[in-house]
C-alpha cells in the first residue's frame, strides 16, 4: 500500500492577526511561529500518519531548513531518499492565520524549483501517485507519464490551480480541489465539473464537507463539526488521508468519508501538521459518527 507524493517541502512562518489584511492594509499581529510544511510534505505526513507507506520525492536546500524538513519526514516514517539537496535555499511559505482559523499563504519555492523527475523504480509498487502544483509544471508532467505509463493512479490536488493544473487534467485520475480552485478550473477550460477530465473530482467545501462526482454520479459528504483553531493544511490533510484510504484498498466513498473527518480534525491545532491525526485518533473519531 504504497503512496508516492512528489512535491514540495516549506518552512512555514506563521503570524496570528486578529484578520487577514487586505491589499496595501496593516494589520497588528499577535504571534510569529513556524513549521513544517509545503503541501507535498503535507500531503506525505497525512498519508504516513494514517499507516500508509509513503515514499516522497522533492527537493530542499542545503541549509538549515533543508536539514530540518528532511528529519520531519524522517521522522514520520517517510522514505526520503529521493529528496534532492540542492544549491537553492529551501521553500519558504509566509502565512498569516486569523483569529477564526482561516489563512493567506504566499510561497516562496525556492528549491521546489528544482524538484526532481522520476527515477527507475521510483513507482515501484506505488498504489496511487499524489501530486499538487508548487514544483515545476515539467516535474509533475513526468510524475504523470511515467505514473500513467506504469498504471498507477494519479490523483492532483490543483493547489493552485493555474493554467498548469489545467494541462495535467488529462493524466489525472481522480482531482481534488477546493470550491475556489474548481471555479477557476471551470474557467479556465469552458468546462462544468463533470466535463473536466478525470473520472473523480473531489471537491473540499471546508466546514460543509464535501462533494464527490465520480462518472456522473454526486455524492454530498457533510462536514464534521471542530472547534477551528488553524484550518492551514486541512486541504492536504484531506489529499494524504485519501490517498492512504484508497491505496489500502478502500471503496471511493468511504475512503472520501475519512479523509472528511480527518482534514476536520486537522483543523484543531496550530499548524499545517500539528492537528494530523494519527490512525488511531481517525479510528475514534470515525467511531464517534
Ligand atoms: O497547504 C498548506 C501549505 O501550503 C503550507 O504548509 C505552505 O507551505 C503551503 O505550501
């Protein structure tokens, strides 16, 4: 039950502000922390938190915060050895979070610019491949051929979702996205939700749940009540628990239904990874239904 999540590694500076300032506004802020982050690291942590065996591929610097987000994800039991060091400093994301959880994110990616392109063996026993858009379109390019060359299943999370994820539609097999990002998806190609591409979209609709299409079918997932103290990350706590859930062999709604739960708990502590639940705390809450 391999998952294999190519992407990008952040150091997350994190400032608290009673609300997200606007364009050219200040705003007094109260707290300056950081952590780490970076969606496909995001993603991976999920995944492996969730009992899935995770081999990430990305690309940090050789500095400081290269050595620390590569211990992260030691540290999660993630397979690092195609994680480049490169000469670039390491990503940086500068994320302000309000007092109702919500946050802005500007990325700085640095390094994620040079993320690597699959390797021979790479996908070796790989269930699913997860992919978002912080690293050059080039690189998820090639993550999705060889993927679709292998027949291992692509899911893209099209965070964000520019003129790039619009290119990778056509190798995606199962798209996650937020009601924002499926709006300018929809945009972009002329095309409903239904006609975009992939077999499976899976749209996050933060505390009303989610909703799955899946070949002309819609399912409503409703979301699951949390006291919201960060919801940064709860995107990607979303794409990692399912791909763990799909890769371990679970039907579609139910592994959706999971990942609801778990992208809601994340939701209860600072951090994009700090509320991750592990599989034991999903398995409660999941209970608790
Ligand atoms: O999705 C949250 C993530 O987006 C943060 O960890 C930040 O690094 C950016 O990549």
């Amino acid at each position: 039950m391999t998952v294999v999540v190519a992407g990008s590694l952040n150091l997350d500076l994190v400032g608290r502000a009673p609300r997200i300032p606007g364009p050219g506004e200040t705003v007094m802020g109260q707290t300056l922390a950081r952590f780490h982050g970076g969606k496909g690291g995001n993603q991976a942590v999920a995944a492996a938190r969730l009992g899935a065996a995770v081999r990430f591929f990305g690309a940090v610097g050789r500095d400081a915060a290269g050595d620390e987000l590569l211990a992260g994800l030691a540290a999660e039991h993630i397979d690092v050895a195609g994680v480049a060091r490169v000469d670039t400093a390491s990503g940086c994301a500068l994320i302000t979070v309000s007092e109702a959880g919500e946050n802005a994110i500007t990325v700085l990616p640095g390094a994620n610019r040079e993320a690597p392109l699959p390797t021979e063996g790479a996908l070796r026993g790989a269930r699913c491949v997860v992919l978002q858009m912080e690293v050059p379109p080039a690189a998820n390019q090639a993550w999705a051929a060889a993927a679709r060359a292998a027949g291992v299943p692509v899911m893209l999370n099209a965070a964000p979702a520019g003129a790039d994820a619009v290119a990778l539609l056509p190798w995606t097999d199962l798209l996650l996205v937020n009601e924002g990002e499926l709006a300018q998806l929809c945009a972009q190609t002329g095309h409903a939700e239904a006609a975009l591409g992939p077999a499976t979209v899976v749209t996050t609709l933060g505390e009303r749940g989610c909703r799955v299409w899946h070949r002309g079918r819609e399912v409503a997932v409703p979301g699951r009540p949390v006291d919201v103290v960060d919801t940064t990350g709860a995107g990607d706590t979303f794409a990692g628990a399912l791909a763990a859930a799909l890769a371990a062999g679970k039907a579609l709604i139910p592994a959706v239904t999971e990942a609801n739960v778990a992208a809601a708990l994340s939701c209860r502590r600072p951090g994009a990874r700090g509320g991750m639940p592990s599989r034991a705390e999903l398995d409660a809450a999941l209970a608790e239904a």
